[in-house]
C-alpha cells in the first residue's frame, strides 16, 4: 500500500494529513475535520470515489475566513499523492470521466506527471454553500495539482445546484486521481522514460 503523512504548520494553519492508496476498485474514507462542515464532505467525496483512507487534522484561522484552511488542505493533500506516487513507474498517469449528479454534469481529465498544470471552467450561482466559500474550490484544486504535480483540468458542463456542481467536482477529480495512479505495468509511462 502507497501511503504518506504530510505536517505542514504555517501562522495561519496547522496541518497533518496521512494518506494510503487503496488497491483499485476499494472504496476509501475520510476522517477528522477541516472545521468547514461542506469542506470535510467533499473530501469524504473525494476519498471515498478515489480510493484514498484520508486522515485529517486541522487548525486554522476559520476566525478570518476558509480560505487559508482549503488552500493548505489542497497543498498537503497534493504533497501527500505526489509522494505516495513514488518514482510513479507503471502507474497508468492518464485519466478521464464525464460525471453527473443530479442535474449537473461535470468533465475531469487529467495527467499525472509531475507537470503541475490547472484550467478550471466552472461559476456557481451562489457565494457561499453553508460554511464553504464556493470560490475556494479553485484554490483548493489549484493548491492539489501545483502540490501533487498534476496537469488538471475541470470543466462544469452544465448544473444549476452549486452543493451538486461541487461535489460533482470532487468526485470527478477524485476518481480520476485514483484511476491515474493504478499500477498498470513495470514501465514508467513516458516516452523520456522518466516523470
């Protein structure tokens, strides 16, 4: 099992987070608390439609906003895949889904390559859902493909509901997060021969 553990302590956050990479196919979990109630259910998303057992704990300054916590949470988080990746050989690096929920519908497609890279194509209606900023998913996306070395890319397709817009967002990147890891071969998937 690939796995990590990642502190990060800043003036604004405190943070350790442990991750393990399931086999393919598992379904993984989410737990402790970001202190944003939306934040910690869309992580659960993620981890449990990628395949991840995340563990979580957190201080930050939620006094001032959400901002920093999501944004730290998606630095550690992306610190944390890229070094349970490894040296990444034989991991299948490529990955995409088209994802509904409800009336929303979402596209993730994304390379693992250690080629940090986001393009994000998604408004919300609303500014906030419950304790969540909406304009933190970018940054928290942002933070996660910088940190990790992904090359992202996520685009709403349509949706009117921003709580399933989002989630659809999660899922979607978790999903393919996990699939873009599996072990696939004994070769590195790169015509340099290294990522």
């Amino acid at each position: 099992m690939r796995k990590a553990e990642i502190k990060r302590t800043t003036r604004e956050t405190d943070i350790t987070l442990c991750l393990a990479v399931l086999e393919y196919g598992c379904k993984g979990s989410f737990k402790g608390t970001s202190g944003i109630g939306f934040f910690d259910h869309m992580l659960s998303a993620f981890a449990s439609h990628g395949g991840f057992d995340i563990t979580l704990e957190c201080k930050g300054d939620l006094e001032v906003d959400g901002h920093h916590t999501v944004e730290d949470v998606g630095i550690v988080l992306g610190t944390a895949l890229r070094e349970a990746a490894g040296d990444m050989k034989g991991i299948k690096r490529f990955s995409d889904i088209l994802l509904p929920m409800d009336e929303a519908l979402v596209m993730c497609a994304l390379d693992f390559s250690a080629r940090a890279f986001l393009a994000f194509d998604s408004d919300f209606r609303a500014g906030m859902i419950g304790d969540y900023d909406t304009q933190l998913t970018v940054e928290f996306m942002r933070a996660l493909a910088t940190n990790a070395g992904i090359t992202l890319h996520l685009k709403k397709m349509y949706g009117e509901n921003d709580h399933h817009v989002t989630e659809a967002i999660y899922k979607a990147c978790g999903k393919c997060v996990g699939d873009a890891l599996r072990i696939v071969s004994d070769q590195v998937m790169s015509t340099k021969g290294v990522l």
